[in-house]
C-alpha cells in the first residue's frame, strides 16, 4: 500500500484538474475539497471521484472556468444556473450570493441547477 500525505495528494489532484483545463484557483478548490472530505471520513465524495471528474472533463459533461449565472431575480428569491461548472465552484458562488441578498433584504431563497457535482 502507498501512503500520500494529504498536502501531496491534494497539490497531486490539483495538477490534475490543471491539465484537465481548469484554472489555477479553480482546480485548488476542488482538489482541496475532495482531499478534505477523505479527511473527514466521507470517502464516497472524496479523491476517488477524480476519474470520474476527469473523465466528464474530457467528454464535456463538467464545463472547466465556469461560474454561476442569475437566470432569475426576484428580489430575496434568486434561481441560478450552474452551467454544469464544478459544483465544489458554483455552490459556493451561488452561498456567496444568497448571503449578500441575505444581508442587503434579511432573507433569501436560493435555487441553483446545472451544476456537477456539489461534494459533501
């Protein structure tokens, strides 16, 4: 059995995600959440998700340097679409955006669709 330390495995993945297509920053986030969620014991949505992420890299199933678009604003209600970006990048776009209507209205209602996988 090979041991990887999590620091290794995770600069490992994010090179990965990097000749996959994705930017920098973008791969980062990725790579250290699926890392985090092995360290936190929820195997299922960690590192052994990475072939099936390249794979639907490749067969553009999961579009790289995307972000979240409004397709509709209603004032505290937003419905957003993910653009099948990496869920990991446009879940935490699509929080970013609720808290700020949050704190600008005192309530939001946030629905996101067409985003890959969310993670843990």
């Amino acid at each position: 059995m090979v041991i990887v330390g999590a620091e290794k495995l995770e600069y490992l993945i994010r090179r990965m995600f990097e000749r996959a297509g994705s930017e920098s920053e973008e791969a980062g986030i990725v790579s250290s959440n699926l890392v985090e969620a092995n360290l936190t014991g929820h195997d299922s949505h960690g590192v052994g998700m990475v072939p099936r992420y390249i794979n639907n890299c490749r067969n553009e199933a999961l579009t790289v340097n995307t972000h979240v678009s409004v397709e509709h604003d209603n004032g505290p209600i937003l419905q957003l679409h993910g653009n099948m970006g990496y869920g990991q990048v446009i879940g935490g776009e699509a929080m970013t955006l609720g808290i700020a209507r949050s704190l600008e209205l005192g309530v939001s209602i946030v629905a996101l669709r067409n985003s890959y996988h969310l993670g843990r």
